[in-house]
C-alpha cells in the first residue's frame, strides 16, 4: 500500500526541471557500467521519469538498487515544481523500451540551478547544516569552511577511511583542531528537506554541528 500511495502522489508531481549529464553529452564517469548522471525528474502516467540534460529523450525509472527515490520524489514535490536529481546507474534501449536502471541516488532537491554549478565537476564533497549555518567544499586542492558570521577557512586535510563507507577529513591548521565526519546515510536536511545520500559532522575544537553530504563531481564511489 506504501508504494501504491507513492505511485499515486508521483502521478500527480508537476513538471519539474533539473539538469546535466556529469561532464556533459558524451562524457561520464563510470562504476561498473553505471554511470553518474543528473537530470530533470518528471512524471507521466503513474511512472517516474528521468531526463539528463542536453537530451530530449526521457527514461523511465527502474529502481534496481532500491532507492526509495519514488517516494523521495513524491515528499519533495510541491507546485514551486523543479526537481533536481543526482543519480548513478544504467541506460537501457532496447527496441521501444528506454529505461534507467537506477542503482544510487546521491541527492533530490527542488533546485532550477544546480545542474549550472561552475565548480561541481572539481568537487570531492559538499557537506553543510543548520543552527548556525555552516557548509564544507572539498577539492584536491584542499577544503574551504563556510560559517556564518566567520570568515572562510581554506585548510589542507587528511583523508582516513574508517570502514563500511566512513571516512574522516581532518586538519591541525589555523591552531584548530578540525575535522569532517562522514557516513553514508540517507541524510534530510532540515531547511531544505533535499534529501542526500550521506550524513556529516563537522566538528572544530569539539564543538559539534551536524548536516548532510554528497560526493561531487569526482568521486562516486
């Protein structure tokens, strides 16, 4: 019944616009023959669709990695319309069937602009939070700290796999102890209610703060 319910509510999303494949028309990153995408998600018909950007095809969205993005969509579906996503799976044609078979969902937003980020290509990891805010930026080049009132920090790290997908981000710059936790969690976040496919903990000097994460544009694992 959950997923009846789901179904119906998807019927009756608006349409919703989002966009781009990760490195444009042609260019993927790729798992294990999946590939990471973001589009537009609309519905039609009581199905799910899926639109990458730079193309007028549309896919019907297979669920393969039990995603729950059927239902993810439906809470975040509102008349303000625009429904981003950020997915990694599997395109498949074959005759009069087109469908992704969708095995991770990175993140659902109502967003119109995200598919036009300058800089997501480059980024390892966005993390941020609320009360008060706070957002982190991850590149090879290091990590930039954004907090409200405070000027931004730009600070090397270190990287520590911790098992089961966790991994830790640390730095001793500045005269601070700082470091960036992150599990891979389905994470809602409370101002915007997009919904990201990891949790996040900044902590500085012990001072706790939590929010979500998602791995950007050059890492998908």
């Amino acid at each position: 019944m959950r997923v009846a319910r789901s179904l119906l509510l998807i019927a009756m999303l608006p349409l919703f616009a989002a966009c781009q494949l990760l490195d444009g028309p042609g260019e993927s990153t790729s798992l294990a023959g999946q590939t990471r995408m973001q589009g537009q998600l609309t519905a039609a018909d009581g199905k799910l669709l899926f639109q990458p950007c730079n193309e007028q095809r549309s896919y019907v969205v297979n669920d393969a990695g039990g995603t729950s993005v059927l239902q993810e969509a439906a809470t975040l579906a509102d008349s303000r319309g625009k429904l981003f996503a950020d997915v990694r799976g599997r395109i498949v044609a074959d005759g009069a069937d087109h469908r992704l078979d969708l095995q991770q969902l990175y993140r659902v937003e109502r967003s119109g602009t995200a598919c036009d980020d300058p800089d997501f290509k480059k980024s390892i990891l966005r993390a941020a939070g609320h009360g008060p805010e706070w957002n982190v930026k991850v590149s090879a080049k290091g990590m930039i700290i954004d907090r409200v009132g405070q000027k931004p920090l730009a600070l090397p790290y270190v990287e520590e796999q911790l098992g089961d997908g966790r991994f830790n981000l640390s730095s001793e710059a500045n005269n601070q102890h700082i470091e960036l936790w992150v599990a891979p969690q389905r994470c809602v976040d409370s101002k915007t209610g997009s919904v990201q496919h990891m949790s996040a903990e900044l902590r500085i000097d012990g001072k706790v703060q939590r929010g979500c994460g998602y791995f950007g544009g050059s890492r998908d694992d």
